[in-house]
C-alpha cells in the first residue's frame, strides 16, 4: 500500500469483494439468491465501484435505501435489479418507476399511487411488500399483510415480486429472539390465505443472519457488511471467511517533540501527562474526523507505523491527529500510516475500532469527501 498523495485515501480490492461474494454463495449453496447492499454509498466503499463490480461478479441484484440513491446507479449504467427498501413515499412513484427500481411498499396509499404512476407510463411495477418484525417503524404489521398482498396483487400494473422482512435478532446475536423471529415469519407465510398466493422472493436473512439465523434463508438473502469482510456479531465463534474489502492509508506529514504538559487538542483536558519521561515524539498524520467521523471520539485506538502500532493520543482535530512514535525512532516523514489494514505483521481492522470505541464496526468506513478512493484487483472480465 503506497501512494505519494497527502491526506487519507481508501483502497478498494475488488478481487476480495468478488471473492466474499462466492463465499457467500457456497454457503448458502444451490438456488440462494443475493441482493447486495449497496445503501450509504456501499457502507463508504463508494457505491458505484462496488455495484460494477458485484455486476462482473453476477450478483442477483442491488438493494439501497432510497429513490436517490437507486437513481445514480441507474445514471450510471447499472443495469442489475435494485430494491429500494424504504417504503415508497407516494410522490416517489413515478420517478421509480421511471427509473426502473422496484418499490418497497408497507401500506395501502403507497400501493395505489405506484399503481397510478404505473398506469400513466404504461408499464409495470416491480413491488416488494415489507412486513415488521420486532422493529418498530420497520414495515406492515402482521396482521395487514394479507390484506396489502392481495390488494397488491389486485392491481393490473404491480407485480408482485418479493415479501420480506428486517429481523433485529441476527444484529443482538440473541437466540431467544431470532427463534421468534423466524417463527413468526413463518407463521405468516404458512397462514397465507388460499388467494394470497407466497410471492417469488421471500427474504429476512442479513449479514448477521448469514451464521445465526440459517432457518431464515427462504429464496434470498440481504447482504452488505459480509461482502465488504465486516463481522458484525461473534454468532458464538464460527468461522467468518471473509476478507475485508477496504484499507486507509494515509502519510506522516510532520513529527515534532512532545513534552509533559503540551496541548494535544482544544479541550482543558487534552494535555500530555507527565507519565515519569521527558521527551518523545509525535507523527501529525494530515487525517481528522471531518475525514473518518470516529475520530471525533477515538478510545484507545493507533494506526500502524513501520509495522507497529503508535497511539493516538489527544483529541483529533478536523483535518489531522497525532500518533506517538516515541517507541518508532526511525518514523521519517512521508511514512504510510495506516489506519485499517495491515502492515507488516501487524492489523487493524474495523471491528477492533468497533470495539474499542462503541461503534457498529459497518459504521466505521462511512467517509468523509476529501477521502479519495482508488480500486484494485479485477473481477471478470473488466479491462
């Protein structure tokens, strides 16, 4: 990993990404169908890079969260189908369908005015119906849904393509709760009336979900942070084969001499303690929270240095933050600094930030503006 540019920059491995895709599909074996997640410009990996290249790759399809974000894919030349999973706001209707992305719908209204776009431009519309399950605010309550299927279905320009549903259980890692979860999906799909027929794609398992919820696989799966090499719960241990998708890296743009008592930040409190030592250095790497937001509030966390890891001490400020390399003497200027990824022997990765400073680890990447990102490896048959 080395790169002249100043600043912190973000390096995608779209081999990785291509390889945790397969992985995926041997796990899940024959007939499982994969959306990818690519809401939140894929996590930060940057939307458009991870939606070509899961397309090489032959992904079932895309999901985000909302009309925009299905729109700029669409701009771009995405041609997979994508799922929009928030429920559609009525005056989204027509430009989804213009578009061509398939709604997400939770309610009646929202079912007629896709039916009504649908009708003026003359052409069908792809509909997933999203039922709650222990989440509030998260989808139809389960005593609507065969009412909202069959009125989905009564329309001549919606197809029915998909029911699903966002379980909380898989995220907590908690048993009790993905058992009934699971069980009370089932339980509706099995009680389905005799004209409510089950819709082609019925889907509730995420990334979390891909190790602790197996009974919950139905006809497709949801994932975003196993495509990307994030572990978001433990799930008692197993094994999780994949690889993480994104470094970042940046440089040593200035060392200086650190004294007890020197001011590391802006608060009263981020000065040097006098820890029985005069003397020591610190790295200024060019990188702050308006770049990686969890610096804002960084706990115990360093980036790797000559294969070693130096604290970040202080507080960052909004474009840079010290790291103490009092025990790297040979720390030069212009040494990479990386901040997730690995040097060396050594590794830092999202979820031991994560854990360090109370964060989700898919949180971690969500990256500022200024962070550039340049793409590696091949998938397919790209150039």
């Amino acid at each position: 990993m080395t790169n002249d540019v100043a600043g912190c920059h973000a390096v995608l491995h779209l081999d990785r990404l291509a390889a945790n895709l397969a992985m995926a599909r041997s796990i899940l074996g024959t007939g499982g169908r994969i959306l990818g997640v690519v809401k939140a410009n894929a996590y930060g990996h940057g939307a458009l890079a991870v939606s070509r290249a899961l397309e090489r790759a032959g992904i079932d399809g895309l999901a985000v969260d909302s009309l925009d974000e299905g729109m700029d894919l669409r701009r771009e030349g995405i041609a997979s189908p994508i799922l929009v999973m928030n429920p559609l706001c009525p005056g989204d209707a027509s430009p989804m369908i213009a578009a061509g992305l398939t709604a997400t719908v939770s309610d009646a209204e929202a079912a007629e005015a896709l039916q009504s776009a649908a009708r003026r431009a003359g052409r069908p519309a792809g509909v997933h119906v999203r039922v709650r399950s222990d989440g509030a605010g998260l989808g139809a309550d389960r005593g609507d849904v065969a009412f909202l299927l069959r009125r989905v279905r009564g329309f001549a320009n919606l197809r029915l393509d998909g029911l699903f549903t966002h379980m909380i259980g898989p995220y907590r890692d908690d048993p009790v709760q993905i058992g009934r979860e699971v069980a009370g999906f089932r339980t509706l799909i099995d009680r389905l009336p005799a004209d409510v027929p089950k819709p082609p794609f019925v889907h509730a398992v995420t990334s979390p979900g891909l190790f602790n919820a197996p009974g919950a696989r139905f006809d497709m799966v949801r994932l975003g942070a196993v495509l990307y090499g994030i572990r978001m719960v433990e799930a008692g241990g197993a094994p999780f084969p994949f690889r993480p998708v994104m470094e970042l890296v940046s440089r040593v743009a200035h060392l200086c001499r650190l004294e007890p008592g020197d001011d590391i930040g802006y608060s009263p409190g981020a000065r040097r303690r006098n820890e029985g030592r005069s003397g020591g250095r610190a790295a200024m790497i060019p990188v702050g929270y308006a770049d990686l937001p969890f610096l804002l509030r960084f706990r115990d966390s360093a980036v790797l240095i000559r294969g070693r890891r130096a604290p970040l001490i202080g507080e960052a400020f909004m474009g840079k933050v010290l790291a103490d390399v009092t025990d790297i003497p040979e720390a030069a200027l212009g040494d990479e600094a990386v901040f997730v990824g690995t040097q060396g022997i050594e590794t830092i990765t999202v979820e031991d930030i994560g854990k360090a400073n109370g964060i989700r680890p898919s949180a971690i990447l969500m990256l500022g503006p200024r962070v550039a990102r340049r793409s590696v490896g091949q998938v397919g048959g790209e150039e």
